[in-house]
C-alpha cells in the first residue's frame, strides 16, 4: 500500500459504477504499504478499498482475488471483491490492474495479548482448511527462488558480518528445503505477509476486542502452511524492540491453530528452521526496498535490521511448541 499511479476522483467513479456500488463520494490515498497503489473509497453502498497493482500482473492477479473470493465464500473473514455486471473481479484502471474489495471494519491491534494472538491462530488454520480445494496454483513469488535472485543485487550495500549472515542462512535454508523432511511439509494456499497492520479488530457489544478479518493477500502462493505460521509468530508474538519470541504469546497462537488443524511431526521439528526463514524473507525484502526502492508518493521503507534482529534471535535461540 501506497501511492505510485495517481487516480482521479472521476476516473475512480466510473470504476465505482461500473462494479455497482453507486455516486462515488469520497476517495483517499492510503499512505501505508510497500506495493501497490491503494485508495479508500466510499461509495453509496459503503467503504471499500481500491488497489492498482504496481508489480503483479493481469495474468498472475486472478490466483490472489479468487483466493479471497473462495475464502469468503467459506465464511473466512476476508473482503470480498467487487464485481462488474459480467461478474470480472480484475478490472482496469490508468492503465494498471485493479481491484475493489471490501473494506472491512475496525482498526488494527498493534500491541496484541495472548487474547488476540489465539483469534489470528484459529482464524489463519480456518483459513488454511478453507483453501484445501481451492482449484487455483500459484508458487510464493517471494520464496526460495526469489531469495536466490534478489542477494547478489543487495550483498553489495552491505557491511561483512550483514553479508555473512545472509549468505550463510540462504546456505542454510536451501538446505532445508532439499530435506525429506520439508518435502513432507503439508502445503497449500497461504497468505505469507499477516502482519499486525493486515488484520482488523472491533469491539463486540460487551467490549471485547474481535477479529474481524484478514486483507492484502497480494503476497499470498502455495507454499508450506507452517511458512505462514511462522510469519505470524515473527511478528504477532514477538518483543519489537529485541526480537525475542514471545512464548506466551507463541504458545497461545499455536494451541489455537492446532485445535482447528493439527500440525504434523515434520511440521513441529521444521518450526524453528521456518521461524529463521520467515525473518530471512523479510529481512531481504526490506533490504532490496531500502537499496533499490521505486519512486512513489508517500512511500516509506521499513526498517530491514528489524528482520535481522529477529533472524539472530531464532538462530540462536530455536523455539518450537513440541518442547513446550
């Protein structure tokens, strides 16, 4: 989310029609986010946010916005997107893809409990279940491959120790990957990016805070549904400022996950290797948005030694729920 195709107020209406959603009455650029252009946009019939795709193309978007169409169509808390009149939910707008989808209620919860980790936890293996038929496949582009393109281009921007870190845990994790282990891994589609900021909490009738769903699944491919956990544990159960797991948190998000899917031996012993490659992933976006970023209107970096505290942590301290 950010700002890299400026859209018109009346270019934004005639998209907003076009899909039903009545008069166009408000649209604001949302300044958050590494990606694509997004706006929020209030129409007739509600709130809604509208995103263009800056990197992803027509032909790869159909695998994300059918994604959350089967999802929500199983009762997952995800925005539905937004159809025309011939039922396209990919659509065109200043010459980019686009989409509208939902924008669902709330705010985010960026200081969560044990409380709010167990709700991400259930939901994320709700979501996992739901996507076990979906007929789409698409390999996480941000994964081993892309890790493997992406070093050689930021090595150079880097100090020995970061360099050398790098290189020997890229070493490390294809290493696990060519492991039977990993191979036995149960996969599937995954969302690989539900951080704190892409997922919404409201108050219920009694105060209590409540998910109310997840969004951004633009980096979403079929992957090892353990990936996915260990995104969340980096950062829903985790001391910002060291990086050090969390483990009240980290048990309550997984006992919550496994009452909905039970996690496999392989899954449970490959945790701790998953949790270092989750902050690799990261830790290498950040550093290619930070040396080789695009222009854009409001876009700000994230800070990529956040990911490289986080990965010495899980390698020098390995955490997995088995032990616990």
């Amino acid at each position: 989310m950010a700002v890299f195709t400026e859209v018109g107020f009346d270019e934004a209406a005639a998209l907003a029609h076009k899909v039903g959603l009545g008069p166009l009455k408000a649209l604001k650029p949302i300044k958050a986010g590494i990606e694509n252009t997004n706006y929020f946009l209030t129409a007739e019939r509600g709130e809604y946010v509208l995103t263009l795709f800056e990197r992803l193309s027509a032909e790869q978007l159909p695998f994300y916005l059918h994604l959350m169409k089967h999802l929500a169509g199983r009762d997952i808390l995800v925005p539905m997107p937004q159809s025309d009149a011939h039922g396209e939910i990919l659509h065109a707008l200043c010459g980019k893809p686009a989409a509208i989808v939902e924008r669902l209620r709330g705010g985010h919860v960026l200081a969560p409990s044990a409380a709010h980790c167990q709700q991400v936890g259930a939901m994320l293996a709700r979501m996992h279940e739901a996507g076990r038929d979906y007929p789409y496949h698409q390999p996480n582009l941000r994964g081993l491959a892309w890790w493997d393109e992406t070093v050689p281009q930021i090595l150079t921007f880097l100090a020995p120790p970061q360099r050398a870190l790098l290189e020997d845990e890229l070493a490390f994790q294809h290493s696990v990957s060519a492991s039977a282990s990993d191979a036995a891994l149960p996969r599937g589609p995954i969302h690989a990016d539900l951080f704190r900021d892409n997922v919404m909490f409201d108050e219920d009738a009694e105060g209590r805070s409540q998910l109310t769903g997840f969004f951004d699944f633009y980096f979403a491919g079929v992957d090892r549904l353990a990936f996915d956990i260990a995104v969340c544990l980096n950062d829903w159960c985790i001391d910002l400022a060291s990086g050090r797991l969390l483990e009240d948190r980290a048990a309550a998000f997984v006992t919550a996950y496994a009452e909905v899917r039970q996690l496999t031996g392989d899954e449970l012993r490959l945790l701790p290797a998953l949790l270092r490659a989750a902050a690799l992933r990261f830790w290498i976006s950040r550093l290619w948005d930070v040396h080789l970023p695009r222009e854009a209107s409001m876009l700000v970096p994230h800070d990529p030694t956040h990911f490289e505290r986080v990965l010495r942590e899980r390698i020098a301290t390995p955490w997995h729920p088995a032990s616990r």
